[in-house]
C-alpha cells in the first residue's frame, strides 16, 4: 500500500507541471516549465552554441535601444543656425527660386492708405510690370530691408556670437543685427531701412521681431507696401542639417487689413559659397534703364 501510495503522489505531482510558472516572472508571461530531464553534462559544441545565442540576444538588445540612446546623447543643430543659406528653386518658374517667402497669393486685403500706395507702385516684375516706368525703389539704389530683402533669390550668411545673431546679405551688401541678449524692443524707435530686431528661442524655433521700420520700400517686388506700422516677425527652424526653414509674419495695420500669415520657406545650406560684393552702383542702374528697360516700353533714349 505504501508503495502504491507514494506512486500515485508522484502521478499528482507530474500533472501539475505543465501549470506551473516562475514565481519572479515580473509581470512578463513565461513559458511552462518542462518536465524534468535527467542531467547529464551538455556537449561542448552545445555550450558554445548557447553562449553565441545569448550573446546574439544581447546585442540585439542594445541595437534596438540604439536610437533612443542616440537621441538623448547625439548634439542638436536646432539651435545652430550659422551657414550660407539659399532659396530652395520651389518657385512658379520651374528651377527659379520663387521669391515666395513674402507670397503674394496670401496677402490679406489692403487699407485705403495700402491700396492707395499699391497702385503707385511700377514693379518690375508681375502682372502689373510695364517696361520703362518702373519706380521700384532699387532703381535708385535705396537699401533693401526686411522682409523684401529676404524674398529675394539671393544668399545670406548667420553668424551667431554671444548676445546677437548678425545676416550678411549678397545683395547691397546689407548686414543687420538681431540683438538676442534680452532686451526688449524700443517703445519708440527711429525709422529705418531695416528696422530694430530683437530675437529669442522658442524650443527649436528662433523667433525675430522687428520694428522701427520707414515707409520707404516694399513688402515684396511686387509692389505691397510696408508702413511705419509694421510689426515683422520671423521664425526661423533648422529641419535638419542641410535645411532652413524661414516663415514671415506681417502684421501692419496700417497696409493690410489683417496680419498676412505666409507659408513657411525652405533654404539649403551651401557650405562652399561666400557672400560676394554686389554694391548698387547709380551710373550703372542708370545705364541699365537707358539700354535696357526704357527701350523695352517704346521709350527713347536717344539724345534729342
């Protein structure tokens, strides 16, 4: 009876196995414990085979946490915005850069003071061009400034030094200053061609805000005027490392009727280039008309 009692324990026991599991399983499911085997020591070339597998696990392990660790440790270009920077050519003329960082599609409805400017404006581009009578003030070798300046197809370099962000500008050979040490803007600043800058981060975003602007120029070649109203703001964003991303917000009161919100505008970065000497010469621009654009609308030139 003993014996019998002792074997029917064991038979008990056995059917339990497949039920049971770790006791310190963590919350992770595991797999059913197998019955018993007798020990006896594994072949070499099993051990060797189950060292490479758990190394093989491993390492799949750490490359699975790779990108996540690369993240937390890898430096971020956000707020590196130093470089040569140029329009990408995402235009209306295919492989033109589209002098659409100001977009005229988007442009809100003009005041009476706005459109009153706007139809005195003779650009010499768009719909509106008529050769020989353009007045865009370039003809007279006026500065350009923000945000016409950044419109145009032309480079521009940052430099970034403690306390300000400067922009070298090919065309005019135009710098200015972003002061990024804190202070905030002037309550009544002098007008000028470009305008007093403040910037600040805002996560990975540089955000400038300009004011003090005169009423000289344009917003865009297009003729849309800018006012001494004019409240600029420009975000900047590095998307990666060979790409700018560059939105203009005109909020001018004066001109429009609501704040003209534009598409954000890509650049690349061109580390090979340097910023050129391209100076507005007067004789020159001079010349151009009498040659050039004065003879394209049927006006002579000739000496009388």
């Amino acid at each position: 009876m003993a014996i019998e009692e002792v074997k029917e324990s064991r038979e008990a026991k056995d059917k339990t196995l497949p039920v049971q599991f770790c006791q310190d399983d963590f919350s992770v499911p595991q797999l059913p414990l197998p019955h018993l085997l007798p020990l006896f020591p594994p072949p070499r070339r099993m051990v060797h085979a189950m060292q490479f597998a758990g190394a093989l696990t491993f390492l799949g392990a750490i490359l699975s946490f790779g990108p996540i660790l690369s993240a937390q440790t890898a430096p971020a270009l956000s707020h590196d915005l130093s470089g040569v920077w140029m329009q990408y050519p995402d235009g209306n003329v295919p492989g033109v850069p589209g002098m659409n960082a100001v977009d005229n599609r988007t442009r809100p409805p003009l005041t009476p003071w706005g459109k009153e400017k706007f139809d005195a404006a003779k650009p010499l581009v768009g719909p509106r061009a008529v050769p020989g009578v353009e007045n865009n003030p370039e003809l007279r070798c006026e500065p350009d400034g923000p945000p016409k300046l950044l419109n145009l197809p032309n480079p521009f370099e940052i430099v970034q030094i403690p306390g300000r962000v400067l922009m070298f500008f090919e065309l005019g050979h135009i710098w200015r200053t972003v002061w990024t040490d804190g202070r905030p803007l002037p309550k009544d600043p002098d007008p000028t061609y470009l305008g007093y800058s403040v910037g600040k981060w805002e996560g990975d975003t540089f955000v400038v805000d300009t004011i003090g602007f005169n009423d000289k120029l344009w917003d865009d070649s297009f003729g849309n005027p800018r006012s001494d109203a004019t409240h600029l703001t420009e975000r900047y964003r590095r998307l990666n490392h060979d790409t700018l991303e560059l939105q203009i917000i005109i909020d001018d009161p004066k001109a429009y009727t609501k704040i003209w919100v534009n598409p954000p505008k890509l650049h690349k970065l061109e580390p090979t280039w340097e910023i050129a000497e391209w100076f507005c010469v007067t004789e020159e621009e001079n010349a151009y008309s009498d040659v050039i654009r004065k003879p394209a609308g049927g006006i002579s030139t000739a000496p009388k």
